[in-house]
C-alpha cells in the first residue's frame, strides 16, 4: 500500500489543510480592515481650504476627486485630485495633485496631508 495512502496520514492532512484554511479565511491574514474615510464633499472642503491656506488660490472654482487608494502598512488613503483654481492675479489654473493623504486618528477625526507648492500641509477634515 502507497503511505501516501494510509488513513492515519490521510486524516491528519486533511485535519492539518482544514485548521490552515480556517486561521486564513477567518483571521485574514492579519491584514487590516480599510477604515472608511470622508466622503468626498468632506475631502474636497479641506482640499480648497488648503490651497486657499497656501495663498495659491483667491478661490476654488470646482475640485474633482479622481480616485483613492488604501495603503494598508500606512493605514491610509492616498487621493489625487484636481483642482480648478481662480489665482490671486485673476487668472485660472487647473491643478491636479496625487500628495494628498487622508489618515485616521485614534479620536475618529481624520487628517489629510499633502504639498501644495512644496510646502507640507495638513488639516483636519470635518467629518460627520
């Protein structure tokens, strides 16, 4: 008889395959869960109240969200977006932006961060 065949081997592969399966399929891995961040109103708001804090722009004509995208090891959502933008000298300026970083803090609040001109910026978003 093959021993890959005995029933004692069998059965302990089969117990040994199905304890594995449940601790991945039940723990994930160890893999955190994504926090839901703001809705995009919430994140445009402190988008154009960044750029308007930057002294870039007299007003935010219209911002558009292009997408997010969730960075598990940072516990984070990157957002690129754009930005039309009326400028101080009464000229308008699109510009879109892929520094933006929403972040959850320990109180329920979140914080985005990014560059506007090459400065570091960061505020909190009001959340509901």
């Amino acid at each position: 008889m093959n021993s890959y065949l005995k029933p004692n081997k069998l059965i302990g592969a089969v117990v040994l395959l199905g304890v594995l399966s449940l601790i991945f399929f039940v723990g994930g891995c160890g893999q955190k869960k994504e926090p839901q961040p703001p809705v995009n109103a919430e994140i445009n708001q402190a988008i154009n109240v960044l750029y308007k804090q930057a002294g870039q722009a007299a007003s935010v004509e219209k911002q558009t969200i292009l997408g997010k995208h969730f960075q598990p090891q940072a516990n984070s959502w990157k957002v690129v977006a754009c930005t039309n933008l009326l400028l101080t000298n009464g000229t308008n300026h699109t510009d879109c932006n892929d520094s933006f970083e929403l972040y959850p803090l320990d109180t329920g609040k979140w914080i985005i961060s990014g560059n506007i001109n090459g400065t570091y910026r960061w505020l909190e978003v009001q959340h509901k």
